[in-house]
C-alpha cells in the first residue's frame, strides 16, 4: 500500500471503504494461490476452494476465508494444547 494511498483513505471516508472492500480477502487469496502453486498440474483443479469454473486469478480475488471453510479441498484442524 503506498503512503499515498494510505493517506487519501486516512482523510477520504468513501475512499477508505473502497480500499478497504478492494483488499478484503487479501489473505485468503494469498493462501489460496498457494495451495494452487503447491499443487501438482494434476491435481491443482482439486484445490480450487469455490470449486471448478473459475481462473486460477479469478479465484485468488475473490476467495473468502468462508470458502476456505465449507470447502473440501482442505480441513481444519484446531489444536486446542
């Protein structure tokens, strides 16, 4: 994020909820495409968290932490110590 940027969404409120709704699912984009890239060429449509149809770009903008959750291309293991 460049400081101007972050200073127009500092001083701008519409400004703010744009970027804001823009960079959402950041995260879950990044662990999406990973698990694309980590996958072999076989298997990598079997990875794809809101299922088939989609790019692999398509994909890595609009994953949401919820379809990482519902999907059955990983599950969740919580480690409670």
């Amino acid at each position: 994020l460049s400081t101007f940027k972050f200073l127009f969404a500092w001083l701008s409120r519409g400004y703010k909820k744009y970027l804001l709704k823009r960079q959402r699912f950041s995260c879950s984009g990044l662990v999406q495409k990973s698990f694309y890239e980590a996958a072999d060429w076989i298997n990598r449509t079997d990875v794809i968290f809101r299922g088939t149809g989609y790019t692999p770009i398509e994909v890595q903008e609009i994953t949401s932490p919820a379809d990482i959750a519902k999907s059955d291309a990983c599950d969740w293991v919580w480690n409670k110590h």
